[in-house]
C-alpha cells in the first residue's frame, strides 16, 4: 500500500482535527534506548520524501529529521536501558510511545500507532495500523525523528564506548558488535537481558568462579 494521508483523512473527516502519528526504534539492538516519537504533521509545510524510516539512508533521514522538528509538532519519548531489563523490551516500547505522546504540546485528538498494540494510559483514541509506517505519513514521519534521535545516540556513546561500531551498527547485534562483545566485555549501555549479553554474563562469570 502506498504511503497516504488516507488514515489522516478519515479521521480528520469525523472531527479529529489533531491527528499525531506514532512510530519506536530500537527494539532489537543489544545496547542503547529504545525511542519514540510522535508527530502531528503540517500539511501546509510536509517535507518531500516521507517514507518508512527503513527504506531511506541516514543521510536522507539526517535531511529530513530536522525539517520535521521546524515544521511539525514532536514528542519524543525515551525508555532506558534499565527499564527495558526490569520490564522487557516490548513494555518498555509501550512506555516510550506513552512519553512521546506525553512530550507533544498538544494533546492529539486521535493517535495512529504503528503496531498490532496499544499503550495503556494514553490522553485520547488510538488506532494501531500494522506496518503503519509504509502506510501513513504521520507515522512515517515519527519513525524518521525517533530513528534520526536515536543514531545520534549511539553514535555519542560510540565515542565513549569505542570498538562495538554503534557508530554505524547503532547497537544492532552485527557481526562487529558481537565480536566486540566477546572482546571487550559488556558496557552499562548493554542490555542485561539479550541474550547474547547475557550469554557472555553468564560465560565471564563462570570463568572467574
């Protein structure tokens, strides 16, 4: 389906002049945040070139990530490394898009969310739309702020934490982080209930007993 404003329109139609779209980043990474960020779009200044934050490069979304944040209403929502441990990633998710919405400084009339689940909690309807950011703009948007906020990140904390890459794998589990993890050890960016990070614990652990 082709990114539209079909959604926007249909909810618009039935009274919801604020619509915002929703979008995280940063569910399968081993270290690092997960993001969030909402969007209310401006239709008279929508920057060419929304799609998916996927399917574009970083130099694109560098392009369009700061047009968004002038031009549109944004909240950004942030869930740490310890909350993403003590809750688990996808609770963690729910509670980032929660402080996303909360960071707008307008309370939306509806939301679109991208997903098949909703937060609880949230100030007004919601809508999940499954691979909502290949479908709606306003989603679109919100994957392209939170993946832009989100890079930059990692790539500071590369600087602290040099030799994992984060600065080009933004903490994904590649081959190079991998290697790193096993090398170097584990960091206080590093998620504690991943797998591999908790493979390599347990492995450190066990040498030392």
């Amino acid at each position: 389906m082709a990114l539209t404003l079909h959604l926007e329109e249909a909810l618009w139609a039935r009274g919801c002049a604020c619509v915002a779209g929703v979008d995280e980043v940063g569910r399968g990474p081993l270290a690092g945040p997960v993001v969030a960020a909402a969007v209310v779009l401006n239709l008279e200044s929508l920057p060419d070139g929304l799609n998916d934050s996927k399917k574009l490069t970083a130099k694109r979304r560098d392009h369009l990530a700061p047009l968004l944040r002038q031009s549109a209403l944004v909240g950004l929502g942030v869930a740490s490394v310890e909350e993403i441990d003590e809750i688990n990633i996808l609770q963690a998710s729910l509670l980032a898009m929660r402080r996303a919405v909360a960071d707008l400084p307008v309370t939306p009339d509806h939301l679109l969310i991208d997903g098949n689940r909703l937060p609880t909690g949230l100030p007004c309807p919601a809508t999940p739309v499954v691979g909502g950011d290949g479908v709606s703009p306003s989603i679109a948007a919100a994957s392209i702020v939170a993946k832009n906020w989100r890079d930059n990140v990692m790539k500071e904390a590369a600087t602290r934490f040099p030799g994992y890459g984060w600065e080009t794998n933004a903490g994904y589990p590649t081959k190079c982080h991998k290697s790193a993890l096993r090398d170097l050890g584990v960091t206080p960016l590093h998620r504690r209930s991943f797998a591999p990070v908790r493979d390599i614990l347990w492995q450190a652990k066990n040498s030392s007993d």
